[in-house]
DNA sequence: CGCCAGGCCGTGT
DNA sequence: ACACGGCATGGC
C-alpha cells in the first residue's frame, strides 16, 4: 500500500517547518485540528517574533492563548507550549538539539509525560524534529487498517503503530527515517480526500485493495 | 446550520 | 481497562 502511495502521488519529502521547533508547535496545534488553521496561528507567532523557544518562552499565557487561537483548544494548547519549553529548559538546557542526542525511547517516554502530549504527538516530535524512526498514527492511518480489514475497529495505537513498522521492515536503518517520513506524509495525503469519516473511495489509489489475510472480506457500512 | 479537523484528558463504569 | 464527553475555532 505504501509502495502504492508512492508512485501515485511521489514522493511528499514533508512536514512543511523552516526549523525543528517549529515542527513541535505545529504538532501541538495540529492536534484535532486543520492545518490551514495550524498555518495562521503559526503565522501569529512569527510576525509577534515569537516561533522560537525564546519566543514561546517570553509570551506570556494570555498572549499565546491569543496568538494561537485561530487552530483551537487555546488553552490547553497554550498551557501545553509553555510546559514544553520549561521541560526543555529544565532538562535540556532549552536546546532541541541536546535532546535529539538522548536515546529515542527515554525521550518519548519523557514527551508522554508531558500535558497535551498524546502518543501521535510524541511520535511525531521524534520523527519530524528529532529525526528518530518513528511511525506515526493518525486517524487516517487508523481508518486506512480498519476498514481495509488489516486490523479489527478495536485496534490500539501501538497495534496500528506495529503494523505500520512492519510494513517498513525490509528498509535499511540509515533510510529508515526517510521512509517514516514518507509514509506518514503519504497517508495525510490520501487520507485529506479520501479517509473522513465517510470513506470515499472512488478515484482513491488505495481502493479495491485487500490483504490476502483480511479478517472479512467486506461488511456493509464500510468499503475496503 | 451541521459536520468536520493530522488528539488528548478527566471522569464514570 | 474502556467508553464517553469536553475542549475552541474556522472552513465548507
């Protein structure tokens, strides 16, 4: 499917960030949320100079609240960006980079810890601005499994996430961060105009594709 | 107007 | 452990 993907719409070389930090907001603000409204609150902070950890660290929480507004649950999401940089602070002398150099599994461990942070999020903090292999699950992703009947409705996060590893497991591990990349950046894609809530199926590359072990080879309310 | 968006968390069972 | 509602705003 991944390889599908692939040659249907190219390659996506993604994550649209000028730096790795920006990457993290835009993991925090895109959660539920549209990317188009991730864009002007990003945009917000840029133009109040504040898209850095400096920035982010010298607003105070009414002011980021108001800033990121435009992409939801301000709140939370500001509560969640301060207490990001002060973990960041406190434990990495406020540097992305020093924490990129701690081993990848201390680190989720870590991000799980914080508030606001789920594991979609963490995951893509370690992929995205860490550069560490991960595989990262979305609900497009989560759609795609299920209704392919790769993986039954009641699936977890580390099932799907598993699932998805495998499928990469003939990747070398120096290209292995690349293809997470790709991967995930290929479902967002397919998964934007084909995989809400209602599948739509027609025209989508993915579509009449069945595992030769699907659990069922198709049930109503669901197309594989 | 109603549904949806690249989740996460507190609460009740 | 798991289901469920709330969280905020903007686009279509």
């Amino acid at each position: 499917m991944y390889e599908r993907l692939l040659s249907e719409y190219g390659p996506q070389q993604w994550w649209p960030a000028e730096t790795a930090f920006e990457v993290v907001v835009g993991a925090y603000l895109t959660q539920n949320t549209s990317w188009r409204a991730v864009e002007r609150s990003m945009a917000n902070l840029a133009a109040h100079q504040s898209l850095s950890v400096e920035g982010i660290r010298s607003l105070g929480e009414e002011e980021l609240r108001q800033l990121i507004r435009p992409s939801g649950y301000m709140v939370r999401k500001a509560a969640a960006l301060k207490a990001f940089v002060a973990f960041l602070d406190r434990d990495h002398g406020g540097s992305l980079e020093a924490l990129a150099a701690a081993p990848a599994a201390d680190s989720r461990a870590k991000l799980l810890a914080l508030p606001g942070v789920g594991p979609e999020t963490a995951d893509a903090i370690l992929l995205y601005a860490l550069g560490k292999p991960a595989m990262v699950v979305d609900e497009y992703l989560r759609r795609i499994v299920t209704r392919h009947r790769l993986l039954p409705e009641k699936a977890k996060y580390a099932e799907i996430q598993a699932l998805g590893t495998e499928a990469l497991r003939d990747s070398a591990p120096e290209t292995l961060v690349r293809h997470c990349n790709e991967f995930h950046a290929l479902v967002v894609m397919v998964g934007k105009t084909h995989c809400g809530p209602k599948p739509k199926c027609e025209g989508c590359p993915l579509a009449g594709y069945l595992p030769k072990d699907a659990l069922v080879p198709s049930l109503p309310g669901t197309l594989p």
